[in-house]
C-alpha cells in the first residue's frame, strides 16, 4: 500500500499546468475510448444484421433460378448459379443437396491477403449469424435444400480493419488536440508566477496588466479573507471567555467542585458541594476536606472512589483532585470534581449478585442432571435460596391437593423436628400466607416477619413451594423472587423427570390395562419364589391362565369390550389368592400366578377351583351378559422345571392339556404333555400345508325322514387323509383350525367343495336334497361372509336352496345383533338355517325367535339315553314342542339305535341322523343312497 502511494506522489504532475493538462488528457481519452466503442459496436451490430439480410435476399434470389434448374435436371447451371452466388460474397461454401442426398458444392476462393482477426471476433461472429437454408420446390414438390454457409474469418477480418482505421484515425484526432491544448494552457497560466504580494495595511498584491480577470479576482478575494479574520479574532477571544464561563456553570450544575488551599483546606464550594453535603456554605468553608480514599496534598493528579456521608446516607462518588500551579511552578491552590457514581455502583453490584445467582442456578442444575435423591436436591435448593436471596431461613415444602395439607420436606434454618409434619395448606392463592404464618410460628416474627415463595409446579398439579423467610423489615426485590423462580423451575424439572422415570419403571414391570405384573416382572418374581423356596427346602409354584373363546369377543363386540373383560378378570383373580401370591398378566388373554409357597396339591387346587368358578361367572360388559371360561394349567418347583422359564413353560403346557380335556377346568403338569404339546405343534405345522396339497376332504352323513323313511339330506363333514397318518379325527385338528384362524380359509374350501359335488349330484340326479354345513364362530364374526358364500354359489352355479347352514346356540349367543344380520342376509339368498346341538348353550328364547331359523338339531347327549332316562325324555319332548310352536323342523343327532328311532317317532321328531341311518360316506358312495328309491329306514 505505501509503494503504490510512493508511486502515486511521483507520478503527479506538481505545476498547475501539468495537472490541469492531465486532468485534460485523461477526460479526453475516456471520451475518446467511450466514443469509439459505441462507434464500433454500431457498426458491428448493424454489419452483422446487413450481412445477414443480404444472404436471406441472396439465397431467395438464387433459389429461383435453382428451383428451373432443379425442375428440368440441369445440374450444370445449379452449380454455375452457385458460383455466382459465391463472387463478392460473405459466404464460405454453397451448396445445393437433393432429395437422394447427393450434393452439389461451391467453396470460396481463400483470399491470401485477407488479414487475420482475433479469435475471440470470429467466435462472436459465428454465435451472431446463423447459416441459410432454403428449400427449394416447384409446384408443391420439394427437391432439395440450398444452404449458404457464411465464412466467420472474411467477416471478421473487415470487422477488425474497420477498428484498426477507426482507431488509428481517433488516436491522430487525439495527439492534435491534446497538443494544443497544452501550447494554450501553458500561454494562459505563463504570468501567474510573476504576482507578488506585499505587506501594508490594507494593500493588496502588485496585479500586472496581463493578469487573468479570475487570478485578480482571487487574488482581491484574499486580501478581503485577510481582513475579515482580523475582526473575527477579537470576536472568538471574546465568544471563548463567555464559553469558559459557561462551561464553569455547566460543571458546576452536573458535579460537586470545590477549590482547596495547598494546606487541604475547603477554600470555596459550589452549590452542588452545598446541596450533598446537607451543611451550610459558612460551615464547610476553612474546613479540611474530608480524606475518604486517602488523598494527601501533593504535585500530582490523584483521581479514586470515595464514599463520604450525605444527607441521604453514604453515597459513593468519584473524586478528581488537579493542583494548580502559579507562575513559579508551585502548587497555588487544588481543583476538587466529585461525580455522583451511587447509581452505577448499585447497578455493578446488581450485576454482581445475579452473576452470583446465576452461579447458584447453574450449580442446582448441575446437581438435578445428576439424577441423584431429590432429598438431596431439595436440600441443596433451601440452602442455595439462602445464599442468593442473602436471607437465613429457606424451605420447601411439598402440596398434598386431595388432603388439603402441606409438609416440610427440605429447609434451611428450621428446627429439624419440624420436616416431614403435615399441617393444613388449601390450595391456591391463599397458600403463601398460609406457609409464611406457619413457619412464623417455628421461626418467630423476628426471622420469619416477611417472605416470598414460587410455587413448584410439575405438569398441571401443583407440587409444592420453595420459600425464603425473613425479619419484617425485608422488602423483597424482582429479581429475588426471579432468582427463586428459577430455582423452583429446576426443582419441577427434576421431579417431572423422576415421575417420568419412576412411570417408564412401573411400565417396564407392569401392564398398563389391568395394573397388574407383566411378564417380565412375573419372571422376577417367580425366579424370587423359587430361590426362596430352595433356601427353605420348600416348593414353589405358578398357574397359567388361559381365557377360553376370549378372541371371539374381541372380534365380535371390539377392542374396548375386550379391554374391560381383561380388566375385570383380572380384579377376580386378585380376589381368588393368597395375600402372598403374585397376579401377573403376560398378554392377550394370559394371566399367571406365582405360588411362593406352594404348599400341598390341595392348596394349589382350592386356587385354581376358586380362579375357575370365578371366571365362569357372567361378565357385565357394556350393558349385557357374556360368558367365558378359564383353562388353567399348574406347575411345581423343582418337580415340573427347575427354574422360571421351564416352570412357565410347563404350566403352559398344562394348560393346554386343560383345554384340550374341554375347558373351564384346570390341569395339573405331568412329563406324557410334552408329547401332546410338540405333536399339537407338529399338527399345527402340517395343517398350513394341508389345503396346498389337497390333504382336506369331506364325509357326508345321510339324514333322513321319520314319516316316510326317505333320504331327506346331508351334513358335510370335514376330513383330513395325512399322507402318513391316514384319515385323522376331527376332534385332533378342529380346535386347531380355530385357534390359528386356519379355519376361515378352511370354511370357504368346505362351502366351495359343497358346491362343486352339488353341481355334479345335480347333473346326474333330477332330484338332490339338501346338504348342511357347520360354520365356525371364528366365520361368524365376519362381516363380509353373506357376501363371499354368494360369490361362491354364483360361480358354482348351484341353487342357493340346497344349502343349510348350521350353527351352534353360543356361536349365535356371543353378539345375537350381528348374528341377526349375517342370518337374515343368507335367508334372503334362499339358504336354508338351523341350530346344532340345540339344548347344550345359553340360549335366549327372545332371540330364538327372531332369528330367521329353518329346524333346531337335538344335541347326542339327550338322545344316548332314550327311552329310559325320563330326563333325557322330557328334554326332548320339550324342545320338539318348543320348535313346532315356532314352526321349525326338528333332527335329531346321534341316533344309533331302533329304541332311539321309536322313541323319537313317538315324540313327533321330523329327521334324525346317526350311525343307525349311515356313517359319514364319502362322496362317491352317497350315489348308491342317492339312487335308491325305497325307504332307508321303516
């Protein structure tokens, strides 16, 4: 920086003619470059624009005559044309390209002297201009293209000959005029060193005839300036005196001055010294000056902080002493300037405290991230209120809202005994008068007369208060009870986030719907049980607890009904146990209890008889009855596992066995289950495998007519032939199909191989009775079944009328509304309805009636015993009575022998069914019955 303005100094011209001359010649240049580049850019644009118009005429111009000369094939004057296009022309090549692609070409002549351009002109060149195509036709018919191509060098070199002339031209115009204008400036300005000026009063510089009018005129401009300073400096000598006294008032207005004798004597005082010290001015003059900061007569300046006593009190001033010295250099006399800096002190020792506080603020802040016992914290809180609120008693109590009481929980000058002692505190405003009367009462009025609280708040409750006791003078400040504040907001933080962890604890080891232990924690505790029980040579033990049909009416009614079944079984659970005992939930509809002290069997089956019969007892659920079951499986320590997982796992499996052995009862663990479990687990696998590979096939027991003895219809039952183990039970794999929900897609197979064989029956028959099939609870809770049963139907093609559905009482019982539905949208399809095993379920006669029912099947178990069990006898007479009444046709099901069959004809039964009639036949030989036109029975 300093060498370019070296440079700069250097280079200036340092007469006045010189600068005026490069003032000149740097104006005229710019002009002259400014001028020549909008000359030339003129000129560019408007060649390039001629350029490019010419070459459009050109090649219209052209195109006719290449146009005859295409039409007739002569070739030879499509090139002659070409040439001549190409003579004094910008164009580098023309050429003609017919429709077969062949091409015709004429290229410039190069120009040897042509001079050379920039490339940075050419390349603009060639953006600007674009080549020329013309098509060229002849009465609608193309045939060809002629395309000029512009030669960017030619142009550019013209263009840069041109700004090589215009410029060479310019910088000639310019070296003339510049050379005169310096012969002129110089001639103009050649007399200006030969003015002199002369001293005198009032006479001004010798002027020469051939002074320039403006140098004379500059010149009497001067000598007037000169005379006019003289008068304007009388005038500022006097404008200074008035301000210095001015100045002396001002000061004496804003400080506190005094004049002081070398001996430090008050020698005279202004009325602010006056005004600060509350004394008379006869008083304070003759007095020495008060010595507060330890100033001492001397030669030097001495400036300091003095704190001195006023009629307001101590007020803190800043004091400058300055000597002032005679003619003689010695000190003559001593300046004082106080300045009032109170203010400014209380501010600094404002900002001092709240950095103090903030320091507190940050330490509790500190101490709450440590997640440490909030007894500490709310220790630490008390005794950081003291210290920032500069007070002696602190305290922080705690709320409790539903017993209108308060306690002590943590304080700072409080008798010990009083922490933890509840006493009444409403809630609300009245609170801190309520707090402050009572720590007055422990305190006195002499500790505890004034005081100032924050209310702790975590979430929306009100958790307790942080307070600060004093005397009863104490006035306390906003920032005091902001510092508070702060304080308070750190406390509810720290217990908002204990709740918080104390609640993610609770839900780690407990189940939220139900509050009782989850799996997790019934692990603990029963891993607890157990080592108990090892310690005291004892037993341990659990039950598992199963809600049977539990899905059923999840499905059916919905989640929330089934949430408040799960709550209320578990109430009852916890009401069937021993104190000591551990009520778990593991999910869905598991429970588990933990038996600590097993005891003997007896004990373990008065629990599980309780839990049964408890659970069994109707659940009130949304304004009506439903009824489950339980299914309780127990196991013992050490006999059944040795430790918690294989326990569980044991009474799991012992469960299972209770299901499985019909429900609503309880099992205890034996080793021969595990086999039942892992074959129950194999079955299950093979059952997904089952419909892929057509394992799945269906029996149909006949039914027939007691008045005529004639075949009446069928029912469908389902088979499964296992490749290893041939044809299975369906009492092994039914319950199966239920629980995993494989039965949906199992039940549609069923209707669809129902119709499939009815389609066939139908073509070889004129005459087929119906067939009946068993629908499950799970298809029931379907609302879309009437819908998927009509797609089947419709793309078997068979009559609707040859279907009967049959369902159980508990199947129709669990929601009777949504049964009602699905019902009367298959009666409306013209399928037939009836209720198997009718007799066995809870039953609504209400309902009966107003579901769209076809006949009611009387359930084996009354039929077994015929005639001789009177009971049996008059149940059965009953229920065909009962449906008669509701004109519905009566089956009866298991029929085995003519006894049976005679007692039913005589209690007016319409059909029966049983192996007295037929076994379930597989299809094929249902023909010989179907084909059979006696009776089946007499």
């Amino acid at each position: 920086m300093r060498v370019m303005h070296t440079l700069a100094t250097l280079l200036r011209p340092r007469s006045l003619v010189g600068r005026v001359f490069a003032l000149f010649a740097l104006g005229m240049l710019f002009f002259a470059a400014a001028g020549l580049g909008v000359f030339y850019r003129f000129q560019y644009l408007q060649h390039i624009e001629e350029t490019q118009d010419a070459a459009n005429t050109l090649v219209e111009v052209a195109s006719r005559s290449v146009e005859d000369s295409a039409l007739i094939g002569d070739y030879d004057t499509v090139k002659r044309t070409l040439s001549t296009v190409m003579l004094q022309s910008p164009f580098r090549s023309a050429s003609f390209i017919d429709l077969g692609g062949g091409a015709i070409r004429v290229d410039a002549v190069p120009n040897r002297l042509q001079a050379s351009a920039p490339e940075w002109l050419t390349a603009r060149i060639r953006n600007e201009l674009y080549d020329v195509n013309r098509v060229v036709a002849v009465g609608g018919r193309d045939y060809g293209v002629l395309r000029l191509r512009f030669d960017d060098n030619k142009l550019a070199s013209q263009l840069w000959r041109l700004l090589v002339q215009s410029a060479g031209l310019a910088a000639v115009a310019l070296a003339i005029t510049l050379a005169t204008a310096r012969v002129l400036l110089a001639r103009w300005l050649k007399n200006l060193g030969s003015l002199r000026f002369y001293d005198g009063d009032g006479a001004g510089a010798a002027l020469t005839p051939d002074t320039p009018l403006e140098i004379r005129e500059a010149i009497q401009a001067v000598d007037r300036s000169a005379a006019s300073m003289r008068d304007k400096y009388g005038q500022r000598i006097a404008m200074l005196m008035n301000s210095l006294v001015q100045y002396k008032s001002a000061l004496d207005q804003a400080a506190i001055v005094c004049e002081i004798d070398r001996d430090g004597r008050v020698m005279a005082v202004n009325d602010q010294f006056v005004r600060q010290s509350g004394h008379p001015r006869e008083l304070l003059v003759g007095q020495p000056l008060a010595q507060a900061g330890g100033w001492t007569p001397s030669t030097a300046v001495w400036s300091g902080e003095v704190a001195i006593p006023g009629r307001d009190g101590e007020r803190q001033w800043y004091r400058t002493i300055v000597p002032i010295f005679d003619a003689g250099n010695s000190v003559e006399k001593y300046i004082c300037i106080d300045f009032d800096i109170s203010e400014r002190k209380q501010f600094e020792d404002a900002i001092v405290r709240n950095a103090m506080r903030q320091g507190l603020i940050a330490r509790l802040g500190r101490k709450a991230l440590e997640a440490g016992p909030l007894d500490e914290l709310f220790q630490l809180a008390t005794h950081l209120a003291c210290d920032g609120a500069n007070v002696r008693n602190a305290a922080l109590f705690g709320f409790d809202t539903e017993g209108g009481t308060a306690r002590l929980l943590a304080a700072g000058g409080f008798p010990p005994a009083a922490l933890a002692l509840p006493f009444a505190c409403p809630a609300g405003p009245a609170a801190s008068e309520t707090l402050c009367r009572w720590s007055a009462s422990l305190l006195g009025d002499h500790e505890a007369g004034s005081g100032i609280d924050s209310i702790i708040v975590c979430g929306a409750r009100p958790f307790g208060a942080l307070a600060v006791y004093d005397s009863a003078a104490r006035t306390f400040q906003e920032d005091e009870a902001g510092f508070l504040n702060s304080l308070a907001n750190i406390v509810a933080t720290a217990v908002e986030r204990e709740d918080a962890r104390n609640r993610l604890t609770w839900l780690a080891q407990f189940d939220t719907l139900t509050g009782l232990p989850n799996r997790h924690r019934l692990s603990t505790c029963l891993e607890a049980a157990i080592d108990a029980a090892g310690a005291a040579g004892g037993r341990a033990g659990v039950m598992f607890i199963d809600l049977d049909r539990f899905k059923s009416v999840n499905d059916m009614l919905g989640h929330s009904v089934g949430d408040e079944l799960l709550a209320q079984a578990g109430r009852r659970l916890l009401e069937c146990v021993r104190p000591d005992d551990v009520v778990a939930r593991l999910g869905g509809d598991e429970f588990a209890v933990v038996l600590p002290h097993f005891g003997s069997t007896e004990q373990a089956e008065q629990i599980a008889r309780r839990v049964v019969a408890a659970l069994a007892e109707p659940f009130m659920l949304q304004g009506q009855q439903l009824f489950v079951s339980a299914s309780v499986g127990i196991a013992a320590w050490p006999d059944d596992g040795d430790d918690a997982a294989t326990l569980l796992k044991s009474a799991d499996t012992a469960m299972y066995s209770a299901k499985h052995n019909g429900r609503n009862n309880y099992s205890f663990y034996l080793a021969s289950m595990n086999e039942n479990a892992a074959q129950r687990l194999q079955t299950e696998r093979e059952l997904h495998l089952a419909i892929e590979r057509g394992e799945f096939e269906l029996h149909y027991q006949p039914k027939v007519k007691l008045a005529s003895g004639a075949l009446s219809g069928f029912e469908a039952l389902l088979r499964w032939r296992h490749p290893q183990r041939g044809l299975i039970a369906p009492i092994e794999f039914i319950t199966i199909l239920e629980e995993t929900g494989m039965i949906l897609p199992v039940g549609e197979w069923v209707i669809a191989e129902v119709c499939r064989q009815l389609r066939l029956w139908c073509a070889a028959w004129k005459t087929v009775p119906p067939v009946a099939i068993n629908l499950s609870a799970r298809q029931l809770t379907f609302a879309g079944l009437p819908e998927a049963i009509r797609d089947i139907v419709q793309d078997a093609g068979v009559d609707p009328r040859l279907l009967e559905f049959e369902l159980t009482e508990s199947m129709l019982m669990v929601d009777p509304e949504a049964a009602v539905k699905i019902l009367h949208a298959l009666k409306d399809q013209g399928m037939r309805l009836s209720v198997d095993d009718f007799g066995t379920g809870y039953s609504s006669l209400a309902y009966l009636k107003r579901f769209p029912l076809d006949a009611l099947k009387i359930d084996r178990t009354f039929v077994r015993d015929l005639p001789d069990d009177a009971d049996d006898a008059a149940i059965t007479q009953a229920v065909i009575g009962l449906a008669h009444s509701l004109n519905l046709k009566v089956v009866a099901e298991g029929v085995e022998t003519r006894a049976h069959l005679d007692a039913l004809r005589s209690y007016g039964c319409d059909e029966i069914q049983g192996y007295y009639v037929a076994r379930p036949l597989p299809a094929r030989e249902c023909a010989a019955l179907l084909a059979k036109a006696e009776p089946l029975v007499a």
